[in-house]
C-alpha cells in the first residue's frame, strides 16, 4: 500500500479538509512569505490557504489523485496555486527555486537512506536564507499507529551541515486520529 492507494480507496487520516493550524499560525505570523513549494502536499489545503493570502504556491506530491483532487479544489476556488506531480527526492526536475518549503508529513515517511536525499533535493530548491518549515511526527506520540517517529537528534543530523535550525517546538500534528491528531515537532530551519 502506498500513498496513491489511500487516496484511491478513501480519504486518509492526514487529509483532514483544512490547513495544518501550524501553518495558520506562522502565516499569521509573517513567517511563510515569498515564493513558497509545498512538498507532499496532498489535497492542497496548505497550499490554498497561502495562495488566498497572495502567496505564490506551489504544490507538490508523489500520488497522482492527490494532485488531481487539488488542482480541481483550486479550479472552484479560483487560486493561483499550482499543483505538480513529482518526487520529493528529485525537485531539482522543476527548474525553479523557492524561498519557503513547507512540509507537514512528509519527512517522518522518508526511510534514513531518503532522508539524506530529501535533504539534497530540498536544498538545491531553495535559495540561500530561505526557510524550511517541518512538522512531524515526534517520538513522544504513544503507540505505533501511525508513521515513524521522529527525533530532535535525527532532524538535526540531517539537516546539521548546510542549514541552521532556528527552532523547535512541540507542536500537535492534526490528523484524523483517536484524540486531537498526534504529538509532533515544528521545527524552522533556514538554508545556509
């Protein structure tokens, strides 16, 4: 089973039909301005959500449903966001750069091979200073239900040469869960 599979067969726990309120906040917050690539962004909702404030989004995921669906969510709404199938692991292929990269659930899913070469990928995508904006899973969410886990120490050893973390909060990771979504990290980084 994959990505493509669940959006195929239902509406996955993580397609909750809003934004993350991590990402209402920092926009609220002027934290994600500029140019702004949302990567594994499912049905888009982040991604709206910023291109209704003015922002020019551009969303990306792996499963061709899930891009589908927000390409037709921002048709009736009438965005300006744009969505693309593609690889997380190679957005170097998109030909652009971008001054924010938002991510919520994307890298707790990458195996610890991937991660390293999210980093690289995420990094030749953005331009230097910009931000990085990652909620994930923590490891503080009980039981096993659910995707990996993640660390403060893991984040930081992939991201420890060429980015400074500027950041880390313990956040909640709004999903369609028993309880309130899951335990999750929000960590700022910026590209060096």
């Amino acid at each position: 089973m994959g990505f493509e599979w669940a959006y195929q067969n239902g509406v996955p726990p993580w397609d909750i039909g809003r934004p993350q309120p991590a990402i209402l906040r920092l926009a609220e917050q002027g934290l994600i301005a500029g140019d702004v690539i949302d990567v594994g962004c499912g049905t888009g909702e982040n991604a709206l959500y910023l291109a209704s404030r003015g922002l020019e989004v551009v969303g990306v995921d792996a499963a061709p449903t899930a891009v589908a669906r927000a390409q037709e969510k921002a048709r009736l709404q009438g965005s300006g966001a744009t969505f693309l199938v593609a690889d997380a692991l190679e957005l170097q292929t998109l030909g652009r750069t971008f001054d924010v990269a938002i991510d919520c659930g994307l890298f707790h899913t990458f195996s610890d091979a991937d991660r390293t070469r999210f980093e690289r990928s995420l990094h030749r995508t953005l331009r230097a200073g910009a931000r990085y904006v990652l909620l994930c899973f923590s490891e503080h969410q009980p039981g096993d239900l659910g995707p990996r886990r993640v660390t403060q120490a893991e984040i930081r050893a992939t991201f420890g040469t060429a980015w400074t973390v500027d950041s880390f909060v313990a956040d909640r990771f709004a999903a369609q869960l028993p309880g309130d979504g899951a335990e999750a990290w929000l960590a700022l980084l910026t590209r060096i």
